[in-house]
DNA sequence: TAGAGTAGAGAACCGTGGTTCTCCCCGTCA
DNA sequence: TGACGGGGAGAACCACGGTTCTCTACTCTA
C-alpha cells in the first residue's frame, strides 16, 4: 500500500517536529526522521528540498497549532480582562506538560538564528504574530495599548525561565505581575 | 617567544566567546578558534580538555565578567527604587551594542540544553546568579521579595525579544512596566 | 501477463569537524 | 656544542550527517 502524499509529508512533519523540539536541530539528522516517521529518505527528499526547507515547514505548521490552542483557550473565556490573564494560566498547562522543552521559536533561534535567514523568518514571524494576538486581546479589554508589549515581555520571560528551569512557577509569577499591571 | 599558559587560555577564550556568541556553537569549529586566537590546536587541546569544556569556560568566565557589568552599572545610581530600574537601562545599553545577538545562555540552551549537562548547569547556574542578584537589589530598596521574579520575566523578556527583533526597543518597554510594578 | 513507472532499503558519496599524530623548529641547559 | 623537550603547522584519522544513487520489488495498466 502506497501512503498518499499528504499522509507522508504529515507523518515527516510530526516525527521532525517531535524529535527537532526535544533535541535541537542539528542533533537530529535526516536519517532519524526517516526511521521515526517511517518515510523513506528518497520521499523525505521529494517532499522537501532539504533539511533547512523541512524545519522551516515544521516551524510553520507549529506556529499555526500553537497560536489556535492559545486562541481556544483564551477566548472560552468571557470577561475580557480574565482573557488577558488567561494567558498566563495557558502558558502555565502548557510548561507543565512533560516534554515541555521551552518555546520551540526561541530555541532554534538560539541555534540558528544567525546562520539561516529562513528560520529567523519563521521565528520573527511568529513572535509577531503572537504579539498581534496579544494585542488583539488588549484593545479588546479596552486597555491601553502599551500594556500589550509588557504583557508580551512576561510571557517571553516566562517561556524562557520555564524552559531552563523547568515547571509552571514562571507562568504564576508572569501572572501576578500582569494582574499587577492590570491593576493600577 | 613562548605565550605564558594564562595568556594562551585567554585568547583562545577571548577568540571562542567571540565566534560561538555570533554564530553559535556547532556552528564554531575548533580550527575556527585556532585561526582566530592564534593559540595552535595542539595547545588548545592541552589547555582543554575538549570543546564541550572550552565552552564551559567560556560561559563561566563571561558570567562574571556580565554580571560585574551590570553591578558596576545598577550600584552607581544612588535611589534604592532607581537602581531597580537602572537594570534596565543597562540592558537597553547592552542591546543596542552592534554585535548584540541575544542572551548567550539563552542562545546557547537552546542550541544544546538537552544534550549537554555541563552547558545546561552553567545556563542555570548564571540565571540563578543573575535572579540573586536582582533579588538583593528588591530587598535593598525594601520592596516585597515576590517583586524580585516579576522584574527577572521582564529583563528575560526584554532579552529574548531583543535577541530576536534586535534593537533597544525591549528593555524600554521592560522598564516602563517595571516602573509600574514599582509605583503601585 | 508483460512492461513501465514508482517507492523503499540501504549503500555510496562528499564535506565537515573533533581529536590525535607526525615532523620539525628552537630555546635551554649541562 | 649537543641532547632534550616544549610548541607550532598541518596532515591524518575517524565518525557523522546531508544528499544522491543503485538495485530491487511491487503495483497498475494495456
């Protein structure tokens, strides 16, 4: 049986995703996503040009997941100022899964970002994008503008310490200062 | 002339700081760190035991030499309340350096927190050191130690954003929220 | 059923980089 | 002055990883 393109290149995704986010990019060669999505080197090739073009797809596609998880979480809330916190209350779940490794973004700009423009884009592009949420959610509450880029700095910080510490406690800390700042 | 061992260890550390801070460090090769220190491989490999340990010192020497910095920057202001905002200030100086590409243990965790338990005790050994640090300066000006944490999110914050986008920007942002977490 | 084309397994190719080794120079000291 | 030993230049060694190629099997179609 033949896998249909689309099942193939999924499959490369999540197995690149998986192995890239709890490794790093070059401590995951072409061959280990071969063996653990179990499509072959030569369609691997076919469906990408190559190693840089495939972690940028998973960049990608991830940017999408997380920011519509973040979206479904924070909007099932009502009251528009909770939404702001709620953030912080998302970021929370999210480190405390067991293979939270840190924010995907910051990592591979850590490893790549000077050396491949095409990653650096991804990771650009997504800190935008997150921020224009945030944003969003800001004007929302009717808040100030200004509160947007300080709450973005608490979720960055937050993302940063929980991924070389490890645990939630950044994302309650991040919290209560955001609640401080919507509180004055 | 023969290079005295401490000056021969100097500049390879000096010529490896350099090159892994701009490109990161599988990205620096030893041969790289010869050229450029002028120590000879044989020499580096006697100083060192290998490259891990080289980049070990490296982050070990630097955060003494960063956090000094930033001591000799924050103790100058006399205002107990300005010295806590006067971090950031200092990382606004830091991040408008021309040569400026993030944190280096930021960068450097993402690059190799998972494979290299050396590299991973001196990111975290220099974040804990850093958040003492803060933590002292809070208590300094009797403000409540839970203020501490808040203020270390937003500098992590201000970093990672500014490694990313590039540019001061951050930590004005970061200060203008510290400031409100201050006047409350 | 025969032929064509596609896909997989795995070897091969090629560059790179960490580490070690060889060869030679030069300063030192008996 | 001659043996010695540290140090440098650079090759060599070895493993790894990105990419491509070969060979074979299988499926689909005429």
């Amino acid at each position: 049986m033949v896998l249909p393109v689309n099942e193939a290149r999924d499959r490369a995704l999540d197995a690149a995703e998986q192995l890239i986010y709890a490794r790093g990019v070059h401590a995951v060669g072409m061959d280990d996503v071969r063996e653990l999505s179990g499509v072959s080197l030569k369609r691997l090739y076919a469906l990408f040009p190559g190693k840089e073009a495939l972690v940028e797809a998973v960049l990608e596609r991830r940017d999408g997941r997380w920011r519509q998880r973040l979206a479904d979480f924070v909007t099932r809330v009502g009251d528009r100022d909770e939404r702001l916190l709620a953030v912080f209350d998302w970021l929370a779940e999210w480190f405390a899964e067991p293979d939270f490794r840190g924010c995907a973004w910051i990592n591979v700009f850590g490893e790549l970002g000077s050396t491949s423009p095409a990653v650096l884009a991804q990771v650009r592009g997504h800190k935008r994008r997150f921020a224009e949420q945030l944003a969003g959610w800001v004007a929302d509450a009717h808040r100030p503008a200004e509160l947007a880029p300080q709450l973005l700095l608490l979720a960055e910080g937050a993302m940063v310490t929980a991924g070389i510490h490890g645990g939630p406690g950044p994302a309650h800390e991040a919290r209560r200062a955001a609640a401080a700042l919507l509180s004055r």
